[in-house]
C-alpha cells in the first residue's frame, strides 16, 4: 500500500508538473510566435525601405548618366526662348560665307510646333549656293519650303554711291520644325 501510495504521489507530482511543462511551453510558443509576427513585419518594412533606396539611387545614376544626352538632346530644338539667337545663327552663316543675310519675317506654324521664315540672302552665286547648303545642313529638323534664285539684272549704272550691287538675290521659306512653344 505504500507503495501504491507513492505512485500516486509521484503520478499527481508528474502530472502537475507535465501541465507546468505544458504550459510554459504554450506560454514561450505564444510569445515567439508574436515576436516572431513583429520580428517578420520589421524585416519587412527594412526590406521595402531598402527597395526604395534601391531604386532612388538607380534614378540618380541614371540622371546623371544621361544628363550630358539630354542637354545634347535639346541643342537640336530651338525654344521660343532663342528664336532671336536662331536668327543670329542663321544670318552668322551668311556671312561666314559672304552672303548679306536677313529675315524679313517669322510666322508660327498652325499647330505651334514649328515657325517659317522668310530669308534673303543676296551675293555672288557662290556664297548664296553655299548659303542654301549651310541651311540644309543645320543640326535641326528644317525644311525649305520655297527657294527663288535670281539674277540681278539692275543696272549697275543706276545704283547710288554707296550702295551694294549683288549678282544673286535668293529667298528662302525656311520651315523649322524641330520648334518647342516654351
């Protein structure tokens, strides 16, 4: 009967401290379990973080690649900002050439994207033919649109002192198209 006594004492001990064991266990798997939930939304949240770092820096990079195109890129378009210098441009060309440029007018296109001008260049049939070729080969998208080449058929008799004789008079419908309205 002791013996049988002590069994139970020993199987009531056991039990209790199976049901203690029991316990901490579902205590701990509890805990890790909500430490691991926070643990994973944290690993998260750094994962998204160093995504957007990731990609902001790769924007960066290409920003800074690409910047020497884009400024390549927008000295092939005039704005409405250097139509003036346009201009300079196109009479400088003249003169490199010995052509008297001028622009005697400047209309906008239907559509705002490109702008016409009316050129004369006058002088010898040389330097205006090297004009006209200057002007087909500018870095823009140009089109001309109508070119009247004369000879000057005034008497040189009848100019005035001081005044300039030219062999060749030319004008010239320039469409730009490669325009940006600013």
């Amino acid at each position: 009967m002791k013996t049988k006594g002590k069994n139970i004492v020993y199987l009531i001990v056991s039990t209790i401290f199976l049901l203690g064991a029991f316990s901490l266990f579902g205590y701990l798997f509890y805990n890790v379990r909500a430490e691991s939930q926070s643990v994973s939304e944290l690993s998260a949240q750094i994962e998204q973080l160093s995504n957007e770092e990731s990609t902001s820096s790769t924007l960066k990079h290409s920003v800074a690649v690409t910047e020497g195109d884009s400024s390549k890129l927008n000295s092939y378009f005039v704005s409405s900002d250097n139509v003036v210098s346009f201009i300079n441009s196109m009479e400088a060309l003249g003169v490199n050439v010995g052509s008297d440029v001028s622009t005697t007018s400047i209309d906008p296109g239907k559509d705002s994207s490109t702008l016409t001008f009316n050129i004369v260049a006058k002088g010898s049939f040389s330097s205006v033919s090297r004009f006209v070729t200057l002007l087909e080969n500018v870095p823009y998208q140009v089109r001309i649109q109508k070119l009247d080449l004369e000879k000057n058929m005034a008497d040189i008799k009848t100019l005035q002192k001081g005044d300039k004789w030219y062999d060749w008079d030319a004008t010239i419908t320039l469409v730009l198209k490669s325009y940006i309205v600013k």
